[in-house]
C-alpha cells in the first residue's frame, strides 16, 4: 500500500526543541468573518461594524480574537494533534496586532516538552504555537498542551521534561492595537452601558443565554478553522471511542462561550490574552450551553486613561443553567454540567 498519505505524528515523533513550520497559510476574507458570525452569534460592535472600529481609531473592523485563534490553531493540528486523545489546555496565550480582512495568516511550533504516562500508551506533547501575518508580524503566540497516542506503546519514553508556565499575562505585556483609542467610546451603539469601573473583584455574572449545538454547525465551524482532528468528522472511528460519538471541538465551545458573555460583558471589546484553560469534559451535538463569569482582577494599563483590563474566568455548563452558578464541589472535582474553564483578559473602556 502507497505510503503517500500522512498518518499524523505520534507521540514518539516528537523530539524537545523540534521546530515545525505548519502548511497551507491562509487568507482571511469578510466571507469568514460573516460565516463565523453566523455559527457563533457573536456581537461585540469591534468586530461587526467597520464605522464603530474606526471611531477607536483602528484602520476597519477587525477579525474576532477568537477567529484568529481558531485559524491558528488549525494550522497546527496535522502536525501537533491529528493523533491527539485529548487537547489538555492553554497557557500564555497572548493577542498580538489585528488582523484584517485580505491578511494571511502562517503558523510555526516548537515543542517545549515531552511526558509519557504511566500507562505507557500515550504522553503529553507541550508546544508553543506562533501565528504571523504576511509581512511577519505575530498576531498571536500561546502555548498547549496534548495528550497524544504512541503507535507503539513498546517504543522507549523520553526523557520527561515539563515546562514551567506562568499563570497570567502581566498587564505590561498586554499588546495594544496601535492608534487604539477608547476615549470616544459609543457604549449605546456597543450594547452595553458598564465600563470597567462598573465591575468589582469577586463579581459573578450570569449571562442568562443559551445555545444548543447543532451537528452541523459544529463540524462546519471546525471545518472553517481547517482543524482535520479525526474526533470531529469520523462517526466510523468515533463508534468505537468509549462516548460512541463525535466530539465538538473545544475551541467551538470557547466561542460560544465568549459570545453568550456579551450579555454582561458587552464592553469586554477584544480579547488581550487567554492565561489558562481547559476542556472540564466533552461536549455533544444537541448539548445546551450556559455561560457564566468571575470577575478575578482588574488592571489599570500604564499611560492609558482611556481603557484598562478585566481577568474573566468564564465557566460554560451543558444542559444546566447558571443562576446557581454551577464551579467545583466539596470533593474539589467539577458539577458534572461543566465543559469549559477558561481564564483571560478583556479590554475595557473606562468611564469617561
């Protein structure tokens, strides 16, 4: 039989410091923009109206934080997790400059550590991931990690080496769009009439919507970003998983979470950094999802008096409201509604 078709690396493929230039850079268009709108329901007035983006200053409307992550993110998955278990979580996460309709986007990783577990059969892959536009600028850099499957669980372990990862982005690192300007800030064409001094440490928002995922959608977001992870598209393969079905991909499930906190958070306009995450459990087509945040810090930015930031951790439940805002039990272990547990940074602009 041919071996031209690429299988995807296993974990024993992988060697610490190895550098992967990822294939098929891509152009982003309005179409993209408008498709994700349509599979996400997002509403944030940054990335929906040219007008609203220039009165901030900025060239146009720029593509959602969120899309840009996805695209990057799918650039990598043929090399780093086509034969992936699980993807474990995010760290470090950090928004670089806009991008724009007509961009082109490429990606490149390097693997920062190796793990074998104790059963032998997988191990844990850690890579940063850099995504640049076409004149080599980052418009994203963030760090994963993935549980990934050996193709022979005889092959010898490496040596174990675990990165050290910080738990936030500091506020100094923030990336701020160049020309951003927020003193002119339309919050009642925004939606949304609370400013950053308008939130306190310790606060907890329901953002009260919910969304069901659709089989489709799903697939078709997943398709969007060019993410070929077999757990998405292959019911065949999927019968004999210990779940008997496809699994949504996560960052499909961030998105929708992202776009139920604009009730609550309509100001929170751009997304600086992700400082950690993970998928809690899997989430299914015909899954319901609530969303609901915690306020953890709020940051002043040096020089601005314009805009400062919010750290947000938001917690996504399937098939369980969030009036009662559904965390962790006496036990320490997740309510069994939770998928998602997602810490990041938000721009905001501050009150006049």
């Amino acid at each position: 039989m041919s071996d031209k078709a690429f299988q995807g690396n296993f974990f024993e493929d992988f060697t610490l410091g190895q550098d992967i230039r990822h294939a098929t850079p891509r152009t982003v268009t309005e179409g993209d923009v408008a498709l994700y709108m349509a599979l996400t329901g997002s509403r944030f007035a940054l990335n929906s109206s040219a007008d609203f983006a220039v009165s901030l200053g900025l060239d146009e409307a720029p593509l959602d934080d969120l899309l840009v992550f996805h695209v990057v993110f799918g650039k990598s998955v043929p090399d780093i997790s086509l034969n992936a278990v699980a993807n474990l979580g995010y760290a470090e996460c950090r928004f670089g400059i806009p991008v724009y309709p007509g961009d082109t986007l490429t990606a490149y990783s390097q693997v920062i550590g190796l793990k074998q577990t104790s059963a032998g059969n997988t191990g844990i892959v850690y890579v940063q991931t850099t995504g640049v536009n076409q004149l080599g600028e980052p418009v994203l850099d963030f760090k994963r990690w993935v549980l990934v499957n050996k193709r022979d669980p005889d092959s010898p372990a490496p040596q174990t080496q675990v990165p050290e990862l910080a738990d936030a982005v500091a506020a100094e690192d923030l990336v701020l769009p160049e020309g951003l300007d927020c003193s002119g800030y339309d919050a009642e064409l925004a939606g949304s009439s609370h400013f950053w001094e308008d939130y306190a440490v310790g606060e907890r928002i329901d953002h009260g919507d919910a969304m069901t995922l659709e089989e489709a959608e799903h697939q078709m977001a997943t398709r969007l970003y060019q993410n070929t992870a077999r757990v998405h598209f292959d019911q065949l393969a999927a019968n004999s998983n210990r779940f008997g079905r496809r699994i949504v991909y996560g960052g499909h499930v961030i998105s929708l979470a992202r776009a139920l906190s604009f009730n609550g958070l309509g100001n929170a306009f751009r997304i600086a950094a992700i400082n950690g995450g993970r998928h809690v459990s899997p989430t299914f087509a015909g899954h319901t999802l609530f969303a609901w945040s915690d306020v953890l810090q709020k940051m002043e930015l040096p020089g601005r008096e314009d805009l400062a930031a919010l750290r947000l951790r938001t917690l996504a439940t399937k098939d369980r409201p969030c009036a009662d805002f559904p965390d962790k039990g006496e036990d320490g272990k997740p309510d069994p509604a939770v998928v998602l547990d997602l810490d990041y940074t938000v721009l905001m602009p501050r009150r006049g």
